[in-house]
C-alpha cells in the first residue's frame, strides 16, 4: 500500500458554524483549530493546509468557568521599552469580545508557516448574526 498524500490542489473546503454559548471557552476553541487545520478529514496531511472556514457567533457571551472572568489576563505589548499592558477577561469582553475566541483558538494551532492563513479563515462575530448566509455553514454542535 502507498501512503496518501494531499495536494494543495486537492483540498475542499467547507464552511463551519459553531455558537460560542454552547460550551466553555476551551472546548469551543479545540474545535474550532480542529476544523481550522482538518484534523478530522481522513485525508489529513500534516504540511498541507487541508482546513475548513470557520464562522464563531456570540462571542460576547463566551462561557468561562471558575474565577476566568477576573484572574485571566490578556498581555500585549507596543515593541517599546516599557509597553506592556494588560486587561482582565472582563474587559476584553466589553471592548473587543472577538479577541478572546481568536487568542484561545492561535493558542491552539501549531506554531508553524500553516497557522496565519489558519487564522485568515477564521471568522469571530461578537452577536448572533453573521455576513457569511451566502456561504451556506453547516452548524457544529460543540459540548
């Protein structure tokens, strides 16, 4: 037997919807980086971009469990001496509530050439509606 192996030619992409609301944070964000590199297709090929689009809905009323509302910190830094500076869960949450889905899902993806253009497929909406009913998503039940 020969070992498959996946051209970029040969992928086909799906378009996934998954709502942020129907289970914690980490367990939405491990599926959306499986569907994102297309560990779940069984023509899964390591160094070939293979994934699927994936569309994120209310992403403001993203669940976290225990004390994450107010101990998780997010770090960013201007490339300044001194430039550091960091925000609680809760205010990401007010401000830009995609942010928390997108750096839970980059936390997940390998840190390898493939993950920027996972991340360009990724699609997060703070609200219920989204302007990808075009693409016609199939809806992924995450518990």
């Amino acid at each position: 037997m020969k070992t498959f192996i996946q051209k970029p030619a040969d992928v086909t992409r799906r378009w996934i919807l998954i709502d942020a609301t129907s289970a914690p944070l980490g367990r939405v964000a491990t599926e959306v980086a499986k569907y994102l590199i297309g560990k779940y297709k069984p023509t899964y090929t390591p160094h070939v971009d293979g994934g699927d689009y994936v569309i994120v809905i209310n992403a403001k009323d993203t669940v976290v469990t225990g004390e994450k509302e107010t101990d998780k910190i997010y770090y960013r830094h201007s490339g300044f001496p001194g430039g550091i500076k960091d925000a609680q869960l809760k205010e990401v949450r007010e401000k830009f509530p995609e942010r928390i889905i997108e750096n839970a899902v980059r936390g997940m993806l390998p840190k390898n050439k493939l993950s920027p253009e996972r991340m360009a497929r990724l699609r997060v909406f703070s609200g219920s509606e989204h302007t990808h009913e075009a693409q016609k998503p199939e809806k992924v039940e995450v518990r």
